[in-house]
C-alpha cells in the first residue's frame, strides 16, 4: 500500500460501505417497535415475522462488517509493517558520524517514512471506525433479538390465556 492516491480511494470506498452497514442496521432496528401488551396476537405475529427477517439481515451485516474489520486488522499490520521497514532504511541511510540526539534522530527517520507512517494512521483511523460500526450493529442485532424475544413471549402468554380462559 505504497501508493497515497491508492489508499486514499480504498479509505473511500471503506467509508461509503460502513456508513451504507450503519445506516441499513438502524433502519432494521427501527422497522419493528417494541411489542405492547395491548397489541393484538395478529399484529404481534406479523411483529414477530418481521423481527426474524430484520434479524437475519442485521447478522448478515454483523458478518459483512466483521469481515471488513478483519481485513483492515490484516491491512493494519501491513502498513506498519512497511512504516517499520521504511524507518529501518532510512535509519541506515542518514547514519552520519556526528552526534544527533535521540529525538532529532527520531524526527530525520519518520521524516523520512512519513507517506508510510501517514497511511497507518489512516489505516487505524478505518480499523477503529470499522470497530465502531461493528459494536453499533452488534448492539442493534442484540436489540432485535430482545424484541423478539418479547414478542414470543407475548404470544406465548395470549395463547396460555386463551386456554384457560376456554
């Protein structure tokens, strides 16, 4: 990934899909209200139905960002691996007898791999947004299960009723 313009379009195309993840995941989460009691058994039903759909999608995309931040953890440790290996080189290039301290030398050799060091902390900034992304699809993933779960037990407890009542 030593190309700038080259990372600059994968950061593009990271950040149009994540966004395109996080905003499809609240739409699911916010397609299916919380189930009330005073809901009759055919629209909790019909809720119910729509909760499993919703589900599905929201793991499919739990799967889809998972993946995503996989690769970026992968992507990561490339760059820094090739900001380590383009520091080690120009550490041993502008080796000069003369005294230098520590930090002038520090600074000399990440002037001298700064499009490397540049692109790992792009790379990070998109590994911890893909992060972020993949905790808000959790937390709506566990939300929907929550209200479908409600909604089972709402049925489950109408049908209990209507067999005593009977």
């Amino acid at each position: 990934m030593s190309n700038l313009s080259e990372f600059t379009e994968l950061w593009s195309d990271m950040d149009s899909m994540l966004k395109g993840f996080l905003s499809e995941a609240k739409e699911l989460r916010d397609s299916v209200p919380e189930p009330q009691v005073s809901d009759d058994p055919h629209t909790l039903h019909e809720r119910l139905v729509a909760s499993r759909a919703a589900q599905n999608r929201l793991e499919g995309i739990l799967s889809d960002v998972g993946q995503v931040r996989s690769r970026l953890r992968k992507l990561v440790t490339q760059l820094n691996d090739e900001y380590e290996d383009k520091w080690r080189d120009t550490m041993s290039r502008t080796r000069t007898g003369e005294y230098m301290s520590g930090k002038a030398q520090d600074a000399t050799y990440q002037l001298g791999a700064i499009e490397e060091l540049r692109n790992l902390r792009r790379g990070k900034q998109m590994l911890a947004d893909a992060e972020e992304v993949y905790d808000v699809v959790y937390l709506k993933h566990r939300g929907m299960d929550s209200a479908r779960r409600d909604y089972e037990t709402l049925l489950r407890t109408i049908s209990i009723e209507s067999r005593l009542e009977s």
